[in-house]
C-alpha cells in the first residue's frame, strides 16, 4: 500500500509533538571511511524540475544539478564523508593531471579510456581532447551563455594530442582551475549537438558521468541508472537514482517521512528547522551535519534611474532592511544563519566578516528605519517613493516569505513596492539579466568561485550585471585580485571589494541560513557540502541496508 504523503503541515505536527530532547547520531566521517563500500540499490532523492538540458543555455541550478549525475568535468569538487562542508578542494575528473607552464598557459592530460555513454549518436565512443576542446570553444561561443564569464579568461583552447589539452588565456586568472570545477563547464557531446542544434531535449543528455538518465517525466521524475563504463574503476556504488519532483515543502516532507527519499527533501538535502525536531522524533538515528547554505537572497536596482542613481537611497534601503527578522520568521532558518557581504559568507576564506566592515558601513546591516527616513529626505525623498519589485515564486514559498519580509521593512520607512511574480523559467530567462523594470529580487549563491560573485554582477557589459554597476575603481580592483596568485594577497584584496561595494550598496544582500543537512543511517560515505553537485556527492556514497 502507497505511504500517504499529503499530509498538512498542522497534522504533521499533531502526529509528531516537539521532540526538544531527541538527538541526531554524531556523524563520524572517520567511521565512515572506515567501513567496506557495498554496491546496488538506488539513491531516492527529491529534486526540481530542470530548465531543460543544455547547460550553456541556462544559468539555472535545477539544470545543473540533474546533469551532475550524468555529465564530468576536467576537475571537480572533492566528495566524501571526509570533505568538510563549506570546503572546495579540487581535484581530477577527466583530466588525471594538470600543470601550468606559465602564468598564462595550462596543459590537462585526459583518463585514457574514458567513454560516452552507450547511447545514440555518439555510442559509447571514446572522449578525446578534441571534446574538451569542442565544448569550451561552444561554452565560449553561445552568446547568450549566462555563464560565459566563467571562463571568458580562455584565449585559446588546443587539443595537443587526443589525450592533451591545452588552455592560452588572454592574462593571468588565478582562480582558473577553481573555474573549471565549476557546474556549468560540463563537457558536451558534438555529435549530439550537431543532430539537434542544441542540448534541451533529455535525450540529449549523453555525458561520461556515473550514472545515464533513463526516463524524464516533466514535473514528476527523472530516473539514472549505472554507466556500466564509467571511467572510475568500482564506481558508482549505487545502480541508479531516483529523483522525484515535488515543489511542495508540506508535500516532501511526509513523503521524506514516510521513508520515500534516502535525504531531507529540502534544495541541498537538507530539512528546514522548522521540521527539525519532528524529524529527529521520527528518524532517531538520522544523520546531520551544520551547513552554511551558499545562497541568500539578492536585490538588484537600476542603477541609471532615479531614485537608485543616489547612494543615499540604496544606503536607506540596507538600512530598513532587516536581516536578523528574515532568519527568526523563516522556516528554514528559525533564527540560525548569517548576514552576507558581495561574496556569500559560506565561502569562510573568502568572505569579509561583517564585523570588519568601516562603522558607517556596519551601520547598513543594523535595522534602523528612523535613519533610513533621514536618509531618503537628505536624497529629497522625505516622503518615500514607490516602486517595483519583480522576482519569482518558483524559489518555493519560504523565499516569498522572506521577500515579504523585506517589503514590509522598507514600507516602515516609506518605501512602498509593488510586488510583481513571474514564473521561473521566464524569470531565470530574462530577470537575472537586467530586464525588470525598477527592482528585482532572487537568491545569488550558484558559483563555487568567490571570484564569480565580484565579476558577474560589477563588471560591466557581464551579462549579469542586472543592476548596471558601472564602477571604474571597482572594476579595477576586481580585475587586479584575478592576476594575483599569492592567495593571502589576493584575499586582502578581495576583502578590500567587499569593503568597497557595502559603501556603495550596489545590491542589497539577505542572509544564508545555517541549515541541517540529513540523510539516512545506512547512507555510507555522504559528505554535504554547498552547491548543486548532487551526483558528485552521490558517486562515492552507497547503501548499507
């Protein structure tokens, strides 16, 4: 008999109780390690639909993350249980080594032997550099690439041999090989974009990676079974994964419950804390780990109008906002999580304190509508203004939940916007790249690279620079960190840009959530971590049960 899994959230909670003294079991990386790899069954997971297949058309994570079970890159982002979350070690993919011959150049040698997937029209041939070097050159060439700015750096790319490539870059780019394990540097298969003209349909979905979609049904599930030749000698461990689409949080949750997925049913594998402790009541030997969650919320301005044209309005604005209010009233979050500078404060390395921050810049974080107020009347506001802001619902309703929020704070100081909603595929389709009328809002936090959050949206002529920032100090200070390899030097002055954008509140930054990961005791060698690298994480993982 089907588990009932539309159970109300006032249900759920009468079914449960408050289990304020359960416990989670301590998660010991090294007992995990420890233990013998078993092999078979299928990972169950929940997941989103995707914004179709092909990766150089999209900047969506629900792309992403469903081609991270079935594509590969050069490098990549350490897995493990041994991984600390909010950690990015790099390491080989398809390249098996790498060195840099020059401040400039790069040379990759490729796993010999590594094959496509078995399907039509590429059948299971071998990759060679020539592949590599087909998919940067399109990665390089798709105007319309959101995530083109990745790797703009690349001059030239060279197959040398069929198992060497070779990267000229225009000028130095320290953060380069942290770019190519990026999610979007997936490497494509030529033959089945030449018989398609792109990559949307899923039966385009023809990679090297662990595991081959088998079935797509929209708004309900995508299915990947083993790669029978994958390139990493006993891996995958699993024989597939299930991911069910479910954009319900009630929904998810008693079907997580109910025992239908191996992991919280939350964007990131993890359970939101408001669920926290009937889960931990239901589950007692569930598995979690504290992770800061990368993404945060994000508002843009039109910088070449009128108000934002003023400092003084976007100073006004930080400071009616109200961080510390979206975290206490949020599901997610329950009062736990952090408030973000330009680089999303996961990144720990990377990210300037707020505390670091000048005072009259510390101030902006610190709720003050009577400052705000005097603010807007310096600016010859005195009475507020009207607005827009347009963003979407497809985030899921704890996001608009934060989004009034964030309304409601301005309207305290005078600031009165209208809130206009736009369906997910066409917002990630025309937002995110400027085209809103005043304000828009929605969650930055998709690139694993720090460098990624400074570029995009301050440089201009960058695709996503949505708010126009057009700063020349600013994009001279982020070109200067690019060329500087000394990673403690280069850390000031990423410091220094963060200090640089807070004074001139060119966006206004929510916070990231000190979320809970989970997942299920006899899930072995799982180590969370931030970012849509959902098959990444999975390939060394197993099942014991």
């Amino acid at each position: 008999m089907e588990p009932k899994t539309s159970l109300s959230r006032r249900e759920l909670l009468k079914l449960g109780g408050v289990a304020a003294g359960a416990a989670t079991v301590p998660f010991d990386p090294r007992a995990a390690a420890a233990q013998t790899p078993k092999r078979g069954g299928v990972f169950r997971v929940r997941g989103e639909d995707p914004v179709g297949f092909d990766p150089h058309l999209t900047f969506s994570f629900r792309t992403m993350g469903a081609l991270s079970y079935t594509h590969s890159r050069l490098v990549k982002i350490k897995a493990g249980s041994s991984v600390a979350p909010n950690t990015m070690p790099v390491e080989g993919d398809l390249a098996e080594s790498w060195t840099q011959t020059s401040d400039t150049t790069y040379v990759f040698t490729l796993r010999k032997g590594v094959r496509w997937h078995p399907k039509p029209p590429v059948n299971g041939r071998e990759l060679t550099a020539e592949d590599v070097k087909y998919t940067y050159e399109r990665f390089l060439g798709t105007r319309t690439n959101p995530n083109r700015s990745v790797l703009e750096s690349v001059d030239k790319v060279e197959a040398v041999d069929r198992h060497t490539v070779r990267f000229t870059l225009k000028e130095p780019y320290a953060w380069f090989v942290d770019a190519l394990a990026s999610l979007s540097t997936w490497i494509v298969a030529r033959e089945a974009v030449e018989k398609n003209g792109d990559l949307r349909r899923p039966d385009t979905v023809i990679g090297t990676g662990p595991w081959m979609l088998e079935r797509y049904e929209p708004a309900v599930r995508l299915t990947f079974v083993r790669n029978p030749h994958y390139f990493m000698p006993g891996l995958p461990y699993a024989d597939g994964v299930e991911v069910t689409i479910d954009e319900d949080p009630s929904s998810r949750l008693a079907a997580w419950l109910a025992g239908r997925y191996d992991f919280a049913p939350e964007a990131g594998m993890v359970v939101r804390r408001i669920d926290l402790d009937l889960a931990r009541q239901r589950k007692p030997n569930l598995q979690t780990a504290d992770v800061l969650t990368v993404f945060g919320g994000i508002t843009w301005m039109k910088l070449d109008q009128e108000p934002f044209k003023d400092v003084r309005v976007r100073r006004a604005l930080a400071q009616a906002s109200n961080w510390k209010e979206i975290l206490e009233t949020n599901a997610w979050s329950q009062g736990h999580g952090v408030p973000n500078p330009a680089v999303p404060a996961a990144f720990k390395e990377w990210s300037l304190p707020i505390g670091e921050l000048p005072p009259e810049t510390r101030r902006l974080y610190e709720t003050n509508a009577a400052e705000a107020k005097k603010l807007l009347r310096e600016a010859g506001l005195p009475n507020g203004f009207k607005t827009t802001l347009e963003t979407t619902p497809g985030y899921g309703p704890d996001y608009i939940d934060a989004v009034q929020v964030g309304l409601r704070n301005w309207k305290n100081a005078g600031v009165e916007a209208e809130l206009k909603l736009k369906e997910y595929g066409a917002y990630i389709s025309s937002t995110i790249f400027g085209k809103y009328e005043r304000m828009a809002g929605g969650l930055f936090g998709a690139w694993t690279v720090p460098d990624a959050y400074l570029y995009n949206y301050h440089v201009p002529g960058q695709i996503l620079n949505a708010s126009g920032v057009n700063d020349p100090k600013l994009t001279e200070m982020i070109r200067a960190q690019r060329r500087v390899f000394d990673v403690r030097k280069r850390r000031e002055l990423v410091y220094d840009i963060q200090r640089h954008c807070a004074q001139q509140a060119y966006h206004l930054y929510g916070p990231s959530v000190n979320s809970v990961a989970a997942w299920e005791p006899y899930v072995k060698n799982f180590g969370p971590n931030v970012g849509a690298d959902h098959g990444g994480r999975l390939v060394v993982a197993w099942l014991d049960r």
